[in-house]
C-alpha cells in the first residue's frame, strides 16, 4: 500500500496499539498494521479494530498495568 502523507510504499508490522474504548485507554501488543517505511505513519484493517473492540469488550488477560500522565497544553 502507499502512504497518503509521503508517497512512500507501507510494510506489514507487528506494533503497540493505543487503543481508545469506552472512555478507557487500552495498549494492545501485535497489532497487525501497514507502517510507512519513510515516515511512520500506521494504517490498520476495519477487520484489526474490530476484532480489538470484540477482544476487549470480553474476558480478557491483562498483561501489564501503567500510570498515564494527562496534562493540558491550555
């Protein structure tokens, strides 16, 4: 695939999700997505989020917990 933001040609990759559900921030470990080999920019399947959204509306393993800090730029 081409990033629409470089031109440059994606590689499929294995990444860290920030994933927002429900008002909740979730980071989900080997997501599949298409990463832009020059600048970075991540795209990823309807099929990738859904199947996050149904993984974390069910039972689910929690692997890790961390703080986030929230700030505002105001």
């Amino acid at each position: 695939m081409i990033c629409e933001f470089c031109g440059e040609q994606t590689v499929k990759k294995k990444v860290k999700k920030q994933h927002w559900l429900d008002g909740r921030l979730y980071v989900v470990e080997n997501v599949e997505a298409e990463v832009c080999t020059e600048c970075g920019e991540r795209y990823y399947y309807a099929k990738t989020l859904d199947t996050i959204d149904r993984l974390l509306k069910s039972e689910h393993e929690v692997i890790d917990r961390m703080d986030v800090e929230v700030v505002s730029l105001k």
